[in-house]
C-alpha cells in the first residue's frame, strides 16, 4: 500500500483494543474523551497575538508610530522591512513585463528576504493562523456553518485540494498580463488589513459576500482552496523545524483533530491502521494553529521544533 506522502511505505498494524489509551487507563473511550476535555489554550494564545499585530498596525498609523507601519502586503517592523511572498512574486513578474524596476529596491528584497527566513523556522502557514484577519472571520464562521451542518439545513462541499495551485498559478499569470497586481483587489486579507488601518472600504462586501459562501456552501473556502498567499507561504516552509508531532501511542483514533482542522489531509495519520511510523509530523499546509493540539484527548499532537525539542 502506498502512504500519503506517495512513497511506497507499508502502515503499522492497528492497535489492539489492549494497546488503546483509553484502554491503558481503565475509563471506556467516552469516559477517556469526558477525562481529557479539549482547552483553547493555542487558541487563546493565536488569537491574542492576531489581534495585537492587527492593532499595532491601526495604532502605527493612528498615532503617528513607527512601530508595524504600512499593511500585511508591505510593512516596516521597528524599521525592519517585511514583504508577504506572493504580492512580492507579482511584483517581481510585473517588473519584467513592464522593465520598471523602480519599486524593487534592496529594502524591498531585504523585507522578502527577512520574511521567508521567518516562515522557513517557524513553518509556512503559521501566518494563517497566526496573523491573517481573515483566517479569524472564517475561522469563526466556521462554527456557524458547522452548527447549519448538523441541523442538517446545509450539505457539505469538499474539492482537490490541489485546486490552490491552480489559482496560485492564475494570479500570477493575471499580474503578468495586466501588468497589474489584481489579486490585491480581490485578496480579502489585503482588503480586511488596509479596512482596520484606514477605515472600511466598499470592498469590504466582497469579504463579506465570501464568508457568507463560507457560511452557506463550502467551509473554509478561501483558505483551503484559493488564497495564493497561504501557498506560498506553504511552500517556503516545506522544510521548517516546527511542526506538529504526533505520537501514536498516544492516539484514541477518535479523529476529532482532524474535525478542527482547515487542512486536515495534514493528519491523514490519526486514521486507525494509516499510520506508517511511531511518530509522525504535519507537513507544509499545516497553519500551526494548534486546535489540533488543544482537541487531542491523548495528548498525542504537540507543537515541537525539531532539534530543540528537548529544551521546550
Ligand atoms: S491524535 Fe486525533 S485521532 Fe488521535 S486521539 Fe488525538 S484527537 Fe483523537
Ligand atoms: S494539523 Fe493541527 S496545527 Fe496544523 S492546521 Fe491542522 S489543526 Fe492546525
């Protein structure tokens, strides 16, 4: 059989009832889930910090501060450049369409530097969860539509995941033939970033008219199956130390991490008898949101940084 990562890799046996952790504990499985009540304490945490950088913005702006000036296209920290991948990437591909290379200066390709260096270490699309506005709108849209779901008032929608790339490659062929950067005008975290900064925008309807989509139709759809920007951050943190680990002594096989999860192809290893080694870890479409990690009723995912993992 093949594994999810396309390599020819044979899964472990599945556990025996004896081996379950519940089982290890004496309790039955809905005991062992009642003992071990999901927390919000990522959450808390990932939303606290989504906030206050949001407001940094509004506040360096409103008050006249040089602290997180400029929006999540293009920003300055303290002084420090910062630049999102994908809006640098259509700047780059209009620079040598129109040969005006006025806009990319060594500022701006130390901010892209600065940012990618960010992302590898701490994981691709930990920006997601961590910093986008519209990840915490669809995030708590997110409840409604489920809610609606299990009223049964709406059906649930799933596409390839694989559609992302499509649109990755779209919006940039957009920028190169325009010569002009039109994702921006439809990118709902640009929107939603410049709306909190300098005051709300006609704009704003089309943010709201996608998570009523979200809501009504397909859950999560910008995040899962468009945004060009989580690609991209993705793709820098292919590679990063930080991921979440999991551990499958510890796993239940209750699947309810994946339940929470926005890419939950992620966890393909928490299905009973998928799982091809001991310890396993989400790859780059990962957010590092940790819902995961507060749901697991084993204590089987933690966040960990590779190499360092003992120090944390
Ligand atoms: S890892 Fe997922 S499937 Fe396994 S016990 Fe935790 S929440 Fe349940
Ligand atoms: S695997 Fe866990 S940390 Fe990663 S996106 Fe899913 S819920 Fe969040």
């Amino acid at each position: 059989m093949f594994g999810k990562k396309g390599k020819n890799v044979q899964p472990l046996p599945a556990k025996r009832r004896d081996e379950m952790p519940n089982v290890k504990e004496g309790l039955t499985f809905k005991q062992w889930k009642a003992k071990h009540a999901p927390t919000h304490k990522w959450r808390n945490k990932r939303w606290a910090v989504l906030i206050l950088l949001n407001t940094l913005f509004w506040a360096s702006f409103f008050f006249d501060i040089s602290v997180l000036e400029g929006s999540l296209s293009g920003s300055r920290f303290f002084g420090i450049y910062l630049m999102d991948i994908f809006n640098s990437l259509q700047q780059i591909l209009i620079g040598i369409r129109t040969g005006h290379f006025a806009m990319l200066t060594m500022n701006f390709f130390i901010g892209l530097g600065v940012i990618i260096t960010f992302y590898f270490l701490v994981g691709g699309r930990t920006f997601c969860s961590w910093i986008c506005p519209y990840h915490f709108l669809a995030e708590n849209a997110e409840k409604l539509h489920n809610w609606l779901v299990k009223k049964k008032k709406i059906k649930e929608h799933n596409y390839a995941i694989g559609v992302k790339y499509i649109a990755f490659v779209m919006f940039l062929l957009l920028a190169l033939l325009t010569k002009q950067l039109v994702f921006e005008d439809m990118n709902p975290v640009g929107i939603i970033s410049r709306s909190i900064i300098y005051g709300p925008s006609v704009l704003l309807l089309w943010v709201l008219a996608l998570l009523l989509f979200e809501i009504f139709h397909t859950k999560r759809f910008w995040c899962r199956y468009v945004c060009p920007m989580g690609v991209a951050y993705s793709a820098v943190g292919t590679i990063t130390p930080t991921s979440v680990k999991f551990d499958l002594d510890k796993c239940g096989h209750c699947r309810d991490c994946q339940d929470v999860c926005l890419v939950p192809h992620e966890l393909w290893f928490v299905k009973r008898g998928e799982a091809t080694k001991e310890v396993h870890f989400t790859g780059a479409d990962c957010t590092r949101c940790g819902l995961c990690v507060d749901t697991c009723y084993g204590g089987a995912l933690k966040i960990t940084v590779k190499g360092v993992e003992k120090l944390l």
